[in-house]
C-alpha cells in the first residue's frame, strides 16, 4: 500500500475524508517533543509515526522512549493500544520484508489457548455473531425453497457460524434440504483451529445427527487466491451460497499483485452463478493508503475497538489481555509494520468492495426486515453505544460515531 486509495464514494464523501486527515496532519506538522501536551498519548503515538515516515530515527527515537512509558496493557483503552501500536512502529523501523516478524514480540499461543481466546472474542463482543447472523439469514433467505444447497465458505475457521442455520434449515416446514458445505481455510490455519479441517467435519457431524439434518462436508486447506473454478466441484440442481466471513480483506489486489486475486476470485465466484454471496468485513480503509494515514486510520479504528471492550469486560482480567494480544495485537502490528505481500491485513470501505462487486457481475441482495429486527435485538444484550446503520441495502455495525463491521449480500446482476 504506497498509493492513496481510490475510493468510489461521492466527491462530497472524498473531500470530507480528505479535509479530515489533512486537518489532522497539519496539526501535527510542528508537533516536537517539547510541544506534545502531558498525556495526550494519541498525539504522541501520530508524532512517532510522522517522524518515522519522515525517517528522522533520532527524533523517533526519543519520542517512541516517551511513549514506552506511558502505555500498558493493563491502563486506558489508548494505553493499551498504544502498547501495540508503539509495537507495530519498533519493527517497522527494524526490519523490512521477509524479516519483518523477526521483530514482532507478539509469540503464538498454543492452538487450544488461541481457541479459548477466540471464543472469548465471540461472546464478549457483537462483531463476530453480528456478522454470522446477517450473512445466515440472508442465505436462508435466499434458499428457502431450495432442497439441495451448497455452501462454499472461504474461511470456516471453526465452523461455529454454521450451527444456527443448519438448526434453523432442519426446523423449515417443507423439511431439512441437503446441506453441502466445501470449507476452504488456508494451510497455515490448522494450529489455530487445534486440528486440521477434520476437526471440523466432525463438529459438523454431530450437528447433522443433533437437528436431523443431511450434511456432507469438504475441507480445502488452500489459500483462497488460489482457488479454481474447477476444485470447487459445483454441481447441477444445487442452490450455491459463497461466504466471504471478515476474510477478503487478507487477499491481495491489483496494487500488490498485478494479478489483482481479489477481483479475479469474485469474477470467478460470478461465473458459478451463485444464488447468493454474503461478504462482512471491517469498516476500515487501509488498503492502499500510505503509512501516515494508514497508522491513524488504524488507530482510530481499533481504538473504537479496545473502547467497547471496556464495555464488557474488566481491566484487570486476564482474559482481556489474552483477548487484545492474541486476537488484536498482531493484525494491528501487521497493518503498520509490514509492506507490499507481508502485510495480508488490508482492509476496505463497503463504498470499495459494493464498486468491486458490481464490476465482477454482482447487485445488492437486500437483508430482511427479519434479519435487521434480530440483529437489532442481539445489540441489546451489550452496550447502548452500539447501533445498527443500513446504507445501499447493507447493515454496519457502529460503536458511537465509528463504523466498525459491514454486512452486505449480494445476488448475480441478470
């Protein structure tokens, strides 16, 4: 990411964007370390970008030791991101490319930790089930007459998203269609998961025989960029649902590879003529903005983050910290350390990905007023500060004024 992102929003929407981070720069412009205002640990955080940017390493230096001591995990949501992001900036400056994790302090829990981890993730926080819900529900939707269904997941992770629509499939009055499901995670996944793809068709298994309920699976550990037409076998009579879950982000586009996977894998989704695609991803744009913006974008996207899990869980617990570090920190490290094919975390805005979908074939599958209705009825069970915003037939996730998770389905344009 070395250009400044093309984005397809109105010329309005671009010159607000724009005003916002010029304002914020300009700022900045003569922040020195003498200027900085006690405690304005934000502040400090964006002076220890610019002068990283700038490569001015002495000033760096010194402003990155005042920072050292003013962040903790354990403190303020900025302290403890600041921790992270301070992490991220550190190995930047000293190491590049294929070295670049030779820097990073963030150490890989074990698989059934890392999945302990996770799971705290989902329960303390709505991003994941608001995701899992809105992409459900508009395949049910979408294959609600349909006796045979096939569901390609291009990240099935656990397959935890899977459990309450095959429950809701094998409850429909016409009675359960056959469910297909190919799940394709990358190869590198299986530690995460504690297991490889088995462990999934046996959780899947038992959710077949538990709802009643004919499931059968496939487990590909391939990288989604590499993924063809013909590995997917689709097959005639089956009702196709594609699910991109918080995963698309992580495939590169025409600014990394001139390839462009990113458009090439939803071209080749189009030609297998689904009944629906569902694609949730982060409300942020990182893709191809340069570092300076990019660091505060990111900042101020995960600060929204750490800022809602004070919502729900304790400072002091460990399970917090194990949360942050190992579910948070390395995405975050990744987004600023890390260039061209060693950053994989490169988000877009939903005004990107809809223009992105309607060049590979694809229109807007409206979400049911059901759908909108249960999510809205889930959000109650967390903090008022989350509120639900339905833009171009999507749904977002917001926590106050920030956009954090897009949800959006989508069907082929004639």
């Amino acid at each position: 990411m070395c250009q400044p992102q093309t984005t397809f929003f109105t010329n309005c929407r671009q010159s607000t964007e724009a005003a916002r981070v010029e304002k914020r720069l300009t700022a900045i412009e003569d922040l020195s370390l003498q200027r900085i205002p006690p405690g304005n640990l934000k502040q400090l955080l964006i002076a220890c970008a610019k002068t990283l940017s700038e490569n001015n390493i002495d000033k760096f230096n010194m402003l990155i030791a005042k920072a050292r001591v003013a962040v903790s995990i354990y403190g303020e949501p900025i302290q403890r991101l600041g921790a992270y992001m301070m992490e991220g900036l550190v190995a930047r400056k000293e190491a590049s490319g294929s070295n670049i994790y030779r820097a990073l302090h963030c150490q890989e829990p074990e698989g059934k930790d890392l999945l302990t981890y996770m799971h705290t993730l989902y329960e303390i926080f709505p991003y994941l089930k608001f995701g899992y819900m809105a992409a459900n529900g508009a395949i049910a939707e979408a294959c609600r007459t349909e006796d045979r269904i096939h569901i390609i997941d291009f990240q099935i992770a656990q397959g935890t998203q899977w459990v309450t629509l095959l429950q809701a499939l094998a409850a429909r009055p016409g009675g359960a269609p056959y469910v297909r499901i190919t799940g394709i995670d990358d190869p590198v996944s299986k530690y995460a998961r504690g297991g490889g793809l088995e462990a999934v068709e046996r959780r899947l298994m038992e959710l077949s025989e538990q709802f009643g309920i004919p499931v059968e699976f496939h487990g590909m550990p391939v990288f989604a960029a590499d993924i063809t037409r013909d590995m997917l076998d689709v097959k005639p009579g089956e009702a196709l649902a594609v699910n991109f879950p918080l995963q698309l982000h992580h495939t590169p586009d025409e600014s990394v590879d001139v390839n462009n996977p990113r458009d090439g894998i939803l071209r080749m989704v189009r030609s297998l003529s689904p009944k629906v695609i569902t694609l949730v991803e982060q409300e942020s744009n990182t893709n191809t903005a340069p570092f300076l913006p990019r660091f505060i974008e990111t900042l101020e996207y995960y600060l929204a983050m750490f800022e809602s899990i004070d919502e729900m869980m304790p400072r002091h617990r460990r399970e917090r910290i194990n949360v942050e570090q190992h579910c948070l920190a390395r995405d975050i490290v990744n987004v600023i350390a890390c260039e061209g094919k060693e950053r994989v975390e490169r988000h877009e805005l939903f005004g990107k990905w809809k223009s992105r979908l309607a060049m590979a074939g694809f229109r807007p599958y409206p979400l049911s007023s059901y759908v909108n209705s249960v999510m809205r009825g889930l959000l109650k069970c967390y903090s008022k500060h989350y509120t639900l915003v339905e833009k171009d037939g999507a749904m977002l996730l917001r926590w106050k004024d920030r956009n954090l998770i897009s949800a959006s389905a989508w069907c082929c344009d004639g």
